[in-house]
C-alpha cells in the first residue's frame, strides 16, 4: 500500500506529495485510497488574501486563478505563499484496503484534516467565490491517501460551519496543551482561529490569567471582547513590531507574556511575537505566513530565549475538541454564522 502517496508525485522520484510540484489526480483509484465528490474548497487565510490581492478583488478572477493552479500542479497548492487549505465533499469511494473501509460508506459527508497542497485534486468547474469567508464552491473530485485525516461532518451543525472551524482546528487544539492557569497569553489575529483559541484558553486557564487580543481591526476586537473572549484589546498593525511591543509592554506592566499565539494571515509578523514574549516564554506561529528564518535569526537578533513552536494542523482529538467549542459557546458559534457561514 502507498500510505504516503509517493506514486501520485509527477517526475520526482522519492518526493512526498506536499513537497512535490505536481500531484497526478487521475483515476481509477490505487491502493488504499479514498475518492471524495469536491463541494468546497476553505483556502487557507494567507492564501486567500494573496489571491484576493493579485485578483483586485475581483471574484470571477479569483475563481480562474484557483482554477489554473489546480489544473496546472494537480492540487491547491498556492506557488506564492505555498499553503492550501481543507475541502469539504461526500464519499464516493472507497478502496477495500483503505484503513477506514468499514467505517466508511458511499455518500458519507466529509472534511478532509490534511492540507490541499497534498491533495490530489481536480475542478470541473468553479460554481462560487465566498469572497468574505474564504471560500470556493466547485464542483470537483479529490482523492485522499491512506494516511490523509478527516472527519465526518456531524448532523447538529451546518456543514459551512463545521467546515470553518475545522480548517483552523490544529490551533485551538494545541493552546489547549500550552495555555496554564495564572499566565499571560498574547493573541495575535483576531479571525477565526484567534477566536478558537481565545475560547479556549480562558476555559483552560479559566479567570485565573489574562488574555490580550492584537488585530488592525478595532471591530473584530470589540466583537471578542464583547464575547467575553479577552480581557482586553489593542489595536495595531502585526507588521510594526516595535509598536506591538509598546502596546504589550502597556497591558503587562513590562512583565510581556508567558505565552504568545500568532494567529496573523499577514508576512513580517514574526518580531511582534518575539517582541512581546518574556525570557523563557513561548511563541505557537499558527499563521502559514511565517518564516522560520525571520523568526530563529530575529529571535537571536533581539536576544529573546524564547521557545518557538510550529503549530501543526494536526493534534490528536483536535477536530472533536473545536467542535465543542462551538457548541458550548453560544456567542462564539454565533460570530462563525455571521462571519464565516
């Protein structure tokens, strides 16, 4: 069996598919692999923005140029930002040694857990741009390795919602595992992965610690706030970041936080998260715009003994964990409605 999907990488021998250029999406299916009817494709933040600025927001643009980076590598694997993304689709089949087979039937809803830049993917044809969620609506077929994580889209909530919080369900999934009581925590970004994560780190350090939340729009920073998801708020741009370690400086009384979480969909973020730790803190870059480089030479440039983790899209039980997010916080659920459905 190809657990990996090795034999799927077009002219680079011993490439796994993420790394690889171009992905062969042709049928029938090889062994132990999962074919999905496409309904919608969630674009990763970084991505989209990327698209949606080289379009000038123009949908009908947008939709094209999704549509020759799919037809051209095999897969959604933006060649600018390099990230893809999640989709959303039904079972249409399923190999018989496929690990799940006997969990799985045909026309089973589904969420695909791993990225587009590995998926083998076609479109037929581009049906909507979401311009305002980051979605594309496309009638399509993707194929799933025997290694590819997912989760079955549960009945007592709305696909586009489901889908929405699972594209980012790494991230609250992972402060669930660094977020303490009685520490400081930085959040910067305040989209729908900022707002998992806030959620869930006031349930993990319930009153006993302080939350700050850092976004250039004041709006989604009062809606957070106004959600009980922080403590308080600062408007200011996670490209300067000597002003967003002003602002920190200001809420911490210079003590920086414990723990910083970069949930930015913007580049150059990366000395805005240092900044703004203390000696000995914890930086999570959840953000597919961050450079490694930037951030271990920026790290060692202003001095910062910082640990720095790069947060995975995967952590065991992550997809159940958001899930209940959304069902135990009822104004959180109602901001993804208004927001992202």
């Amino acid at each position: 069996m190809d657990l990996y999907g090795l034999s799927r990488v077009v002219g680079e021998q011993g490439v796994l598919p993420q790394r690889a250029h171009t992905l062969d999406p042709s049928l029938p299916l090889r062994d132990g692999e999962l074919l999905i009817e496409v309904e919608s494709l969630n674009i990763d933040a970084a991505s989209f923005k990327q698209l949606k600025e080289s379009a000038k927001g123009d949908a009908q643009q947008l939709g094209r140029m999704v549509q020759e980076i799919v037809s051209a590598r095999g897969k959604m694997h933006n060649p600018v930002t390099g990230s893809g993304g999640m989709l959303i689709g039904r079972v249409l089949e399923v190999s018989p040694s496929h690990p799940d087979f006997n969990a799985l039937r045909v026309g089973d809803r589904l969420a695909t857990l791993v990225s587009l830049t590995l998926t083998p993917l076609v479109i037929d044809e581009v049906r909507a741009v979401k311009m305002d969620i980051d979605r594309v609506d496309v009638r399509g077929r993707a194929i799933l390795f025997p290694s590819g994580i997912y989760a079955k889209l549960p009945e007592d909530l709305p696909d586009t919602l489901s889908l929405a919080a699972l594209d980012v369900a790494g991230a609250p999934a992972l402060t669930a595992r660094y977020v303490k009581p009685g520490q400081r925590v930085v959040m910067l970004g305040a989209g729908k992965s900022g707002a998992l994560c806030l959620a869930q780190a006031r349930e993990a350090m319930g009153r006993d610690g302080q939350l700050l939340a850092l976004d250039i729009s004041q709006g989604a920073l009062d809606t957070l706030k106004g959600l009980g998801l922080c403590d308080a708020v600062a408007r200011v741009d996670a490209t300067r970041g000597v002003e967003v370690l002003e602002a920190v400086s200001r809420w911490s009384g210079g003590q920086l936080a414990d723990l910083v979480i970069n949930c930015a969909s913007v580049p150059n973020t990366e000395m805005a998260s240092l900044l703004s730790v203390r000696n000995g803190g914890t930086v999570i870059f959840f953000s597919m715009a961050t450079s490694f480089t930037t951030a271990a030479l920026g790290a060692e440039g202003v001095g910062r003994d910082v640990e720095m983790i790069i947060g995975n899209g995967y952590v065991p039980g992550h997809a159940e964990l958001t899930l209940n997010l959304l069902r135990r916080h009822d104004g959180l659920r109602r901001l993804f409605e208004q927001r992202y459905v």
